[in-house]
C-alpha cells in the first residue's frame, strides 16, 4: 500500500518525537539511529528515507523550534501596538505559559540549551547561531519600534536592552529546565513583569 503525504509527515514526526527521548535520555552520542528507530516503531530504513544520519536529525530538531517561534514573532511585530514593549512582554509571557504545557517541546529546548556542539555537531554551530541572532534581531525591533513612538527614552540603548532580555530569558529557562526552582505555570507572568517593571527607568520618557 502506497504512504500518503500525511503518512510520511507522520512517520516523520515518530522519529523525531523518538530522537527527543533518546537524546533526552541517553544524550546524543550515546544514542544510535536503531535506539531511535525502535522508539518510533520503524525500521532502520524509514529513518534513512528522512534523514541522512543522526546529526541531520538533530539539526531537524532545532528548524522545528526555532521556525514555527520566528513565525509567532513576525506575526505578532504585525500588530501595530501603541507600547511594543509592553507587547514584548505580552508575547513572551504567553511563550511561557504554552512551553509549560508542551513537555516535548521543554525536552528540546533542553537539549540545545545544553549542547556544546562537539563532534559531529560542530558544524551546526554556525548556523544555529545565525538563527540566535535572527531572534534577538526581532526582539530589538520591538524596543526600536518603542523608541520610534516615543515609549522609550532616546538616550536607550536597544542592542542593549535586547541582550539583558535575552540573558534573563536564558537564565530562566535553564533554571527552568534543569532544576526545581521555577514553576513556569506559576511564575512565567509575575517574573516577566518584574523584569520590564525594572524597564520602567527607560519607559515613557515623557
């Protein structure tokens, strides 16, 4: 019987879905691409079909975050609000809240979070770093567009105001991630408003 589309994408998604907890479980070099087969129920042989070798798939894993998050930046940099950093907390506190109730997607974030990009990985790194970049240049559009409306003080750096947030973003999710300090569902909103409530030094100017 001849796959579908939807049965390919689906197949797919298993092996990625399989990848993440093997990663998670075993890390990535100690994982073989027949631990990640008999996890998605497939053989050795579908997972060649998608992905050349296991570093491909890696670097899948990363696209699947990453791509669909620029997609909810861009979409939201689409609304024209009177106090985009006020946006930019709006938005980020909603990421939050939905990362808490994804444990797949917390499994991911883990695994980059924490790479260091050796071995076979190495090559990755560049790009992976590109696609950083990419956010934090979205970011900084948010306190650019402030600073066009007058909701920040013109004497305000972006670049660094973007980095403090990125930094506080990091640190949280790590925190996050790998210890019991923070409960997201709990804390995500009251940490994030803390955060631009120390912003308000450089808010409306006027």
């Amino acid at each position: 019987m001849r796959k579908t589309k939807e049965d390919t994408q689906k197949t797919r998604q298993d092996i990625l879905q399989a990848a993440v907890e093997n990663f998670s479980d075993k890390g990535f070099f100690n994982t073989s691409l027949n631990d990640i087969a008999k996890t998605a129920g497939v053989t050795r042989g579908a997972v060649y079909w998608h992905f050349d070798n296991k570093a491909e798939i890696f670097d899948a894993l990363h696209a699947d975050l990453h791509e669909p998050f620029i997609e909810h930046v861009l979409a939201d940099l689409e609304n024209d609000s009177p106090h985009p950093i006020l946006q930019l907390r709006d938005l980020m506190t909603r990421l939050l809240l939905e990362l808490a109730q994804n444990p797949t997607k917390q499994q991911v974030m883990g695994l980059f979070l924490n790479c260091d990009y050796s071995g076979v990985l190495a090559p990755f790194k560049a790009r992976h770093k590109a696609s950083k970049e990419e956010s934090l240049a979205l970011f900084q559009a948010y306190f650019k567009r402030a600073q066009d409306k007058g909701k920040l003080s013109p004497d305000a750096d972006p670049e660094i105001l973007t980095l403090t947030f990125h930094c506080f973003l990091k640190g949280l999710l790590i925190e996050y991630l790998n210890s019991d300090i923070i409960d997201l569902k709990a804390h995500a909103k009251p940490l994030i408003n803390q955060l631009f409530e120390g912003l308000k030094a450089v808010h409306d100017p006027a």
